[in-house]
C-alpha cells in the first residue's frame, strides 16, 4: 500500500544507524536458561530474586488460580475488584511502610495514572534528566509544564525550584535505582529541596523493591522517608518475578487515584494468578529475610572484576552495571560475540539510553552463582577487548 511507504523507509533508516530493534522468542525466562539445549547466562532479565519459577511462587499463582478463576473480568471499579487485590494491596502497604496502596496493571500504567492524577496543565513537574520513559509519558498526559534538572543534581534541582512560579502545584520525581546506570539517587538531599519550596515528590522504586532496604522495602525505607515522600511507585516485574504496577500512598492519595487515574479506571483488574504470585514471592522474600543483600554483595565484586579489566561501569552501585561501549553497531557486535560463548547481554542503544551511550546493560540476579559471575567477567572483558 502506498500510504505505509513510509514505514519501509522509517524501518530503513533505523536499520542505518543500528537502531532497528526485533523480537527474540525465548523458551523460557530467568536468569538462567536454555536455547535450544544449550545453557546461557541471561543478564538481560529483571528477575533479580529468580522468584519468577519459584516453586512456593508458582504454587501460590496456580492456587489463586483455581480459586478466582482466569481474570477479573472487569474493570477495578466495575466488579474487577477481587479479595486477592484487596489482599496484595495490603501487604503492599505494609513492607513500603505507607498508610494505603492502589495496584495498576502494570509499572507504565501506575506512572502514567499517577503522575496525570498529581498535576495539570497550570501545574509544574520536576524530573530527573534520566527517568524512565513511562514518566515521561505521564508527564506528557498530564500537560505540565516539564523542567528536568541534572541526573542526580539536587542543587540543579533547587536553582529551577528557585525560578518556578508561585502558582500552581509542584512535583519532584526521580527513581531510586535508574535502570540503564544502575545507580543511586541522592534521595535525602532531593527530597529536602523539594519540601522547601513546597513540592511533592514521587520516587519509583521499580528496581529497588525486593533488593534494597528492610526486607526489600526499597530505599525511601532505608532512608526513613517514608514519612516525606508522597508517592512510593513499585512494580511487581522486577525482584517479585511477576507482573503489574503499584503505588504506596496516603489513604486520601489513594481514594484520589481511585478517582482520577485514568490508567487505573479504564482497565481491567489485574487477573487472579497474577496476583498470587506477587503475594506469594512477597512471602518467600518475608521468610528469606534479606535476599537483596546476597545479590548486592555478588554485584559488588563482579562489578569490581569489570574494572579491574578497565571497563566503564558508570557510577553502578546496584544489581544492575552498565558497561558503556558508545558506539551503536559496536555494542551489538560485542553483544553477539557474547551469545556465541553462552552469555546474553542486549545491546541498549538510543532512544532508550542517551547519543554515543550504547551499553551492554547487565542485570544480575540470585540465578548467578558466584562462579558463574567471576567466569562471565572474564568473557565479557575479553569480548569488550
């Protein structure tokens, strides 16, 4: 058809600068897995506690299952609204140390609900120069007027706080754990910027829940500000191996989303297994009592073996170490040369990470024993070389 000619040249263009992008199908998920009877280290998966096969989680997906029944079959405030949410939403609110919490179906739905719930048009955002694309999005539905201050610079922060017009609300949003850097946002400091001039703040927390804090609570526990930040967004994705989106709230910011998030009000509930298994994995996290910190501590010293082989891992302090490459076609080709020995690490190329920043981006998870890390150091050094 002539009117989709630019397609074929769009998808040229982006096969040019080495950009095109293209599903691979997998056989199964983790952070180890098998292709075609071969074994292959995956640090391209989120599954930071490999909880997604747990067996205990598993079983507490299928119970669910037999027990509610495929999905919710509607809406959350139709008849969507089954005792398992109810129950999720409660042990949520609990482990993030909030008064509430409101599951979304998933981490891009909870972002852009939230944040087109916060502010308006006459309303001001401020976010960090590296959050996730969801944010964004949000920021966009919601029509505010945008400033993004200095990845991880609170004094940036403040000096476009300075400037902002008495009128209208205020909100600051970062992340926690940045998921392409792998570091860590000065949440103290950014959050007493923003209660000086009066702003809320809104932290994502998607890949810090499960891994830091007390018994996975993320960071803003760790930190002690669960009184001062305002918004606590998670996903259950990541560290709990399953599916969906959340937000851990006042009571009265829930009763509001409720309300007014339309990615919340015009979607159906998340379906029964899907929600037992981030009930269960919340419990096998409970009774492990700290598991984040066992990956933590593998992370450190395979992060440390990469720069001892003198590679940039940015200022990674988390499970997840970037190796930054630069060049596009560069990171693919290193990317392949690590399939061939059994490792896969997807290349990350714009728009998803900065120009000239194409990176190897590699996501530990409790899958990778120690042997497995000091023996994929030396290959992806090798193969970097």
């Amino acid at each position: 058809m002539n009117s989709e000619k630019w397609i074929d040249e769009e998808l040229a263009h982006l096969r040019e600068k080495s950009l095109e992008r293209r599903l691979s199908v997998f056989g199964e998920a983790g952070g180890k897995i098998k292709i075609e009877g071969r074994t292959f280290l995956n640090f391209s998966s989120n599954d930071y506690l490999g909880l997604s096969r747990h067996p205990q989680v598993v079983s507490a997906s299928r119970r669910y299952l037999e027990s509610y029944g495929c999905g919710a079959t509607a809406s959350r405030l139709i008849t969507g609204t089954l005792e398992p949410h109810a129950e999720l939403e409660r042990a949520i609110a609990a482990l993030k140390g909030y008064g509430a919490s409101l599951v979304f179906g998933s981490g891009f739905l909870a972002n852009a609900g939230i944040i087109a719930s916060l502010v308006g048009r006459s309303d001001h955002v401020f976010a960090d120069k590296l959050v996730h694309a969801s944010i964004i999005d949000g920021i966009a539905l919601s029509r505010a007027n945008l400033k993004r201050f200095r990845h991880n610079d609170p004094e940036h922060l403040e000096s476009l706080l300075k400037e902002c017009p008495r009128s209208g609300r205020k909100l600051v949003v970062t992340e926690s754990v940045f998921s392409m850097d792998g570091d860590i946002a000065p949440l103290p400091e950014i959050i007493s910027v923003a209660a000086r001039y009066g702003a809320m703040t809104m932290v994502d927390e998607a890949h810090a829940t499960g891994v830091f804090g007390p018994r996975g609570s993320g960071l803003i526990r760790e930190y002690g500000l669960d009184d001062r930040v305002n918004v606590s967004m998670g996903t259950l994705s990541k560290a709990l191996g399953g599916y969906g989106g959340f937000v851990a709230c006042s009571p009265a910011l829930r009763e509001l989303l409720v309300n007014r998030a339309r990615a919340f009000i015009y979607t159906t509930g998340l379906p029964p297994a899907v929600v037992g298994s981030a009930i269960g994995a919340l419990a096998v996290i409970e009774k492990a009592g700290n598991p984040g910190a066992q990956l933590l501590g593998r992370a450190a010293v395979f992060r440390n073996r990469l720069q001892d082989a003198d590679l940039n891992v940015l200022n990674s302090q988390s499970q997840i170490i970037p190796v930054l490459i630069g060049d596009n076609a560069r990171a693919l080709a290193v990317a392949q040369r690590l399939k061939s020995e059994g490792i896969l690490a997807v290349a990350i190329r714009p728009p998803t990470v900065p120009e000239g920043t194409a990176r190897l981006r590699l996501s530990l998870t409790l899958d990778h024993s120690e042997e497995d890390l000091e023996w994929a150091a030396r290959e992806i050094a090798e193969a970097c070389r």
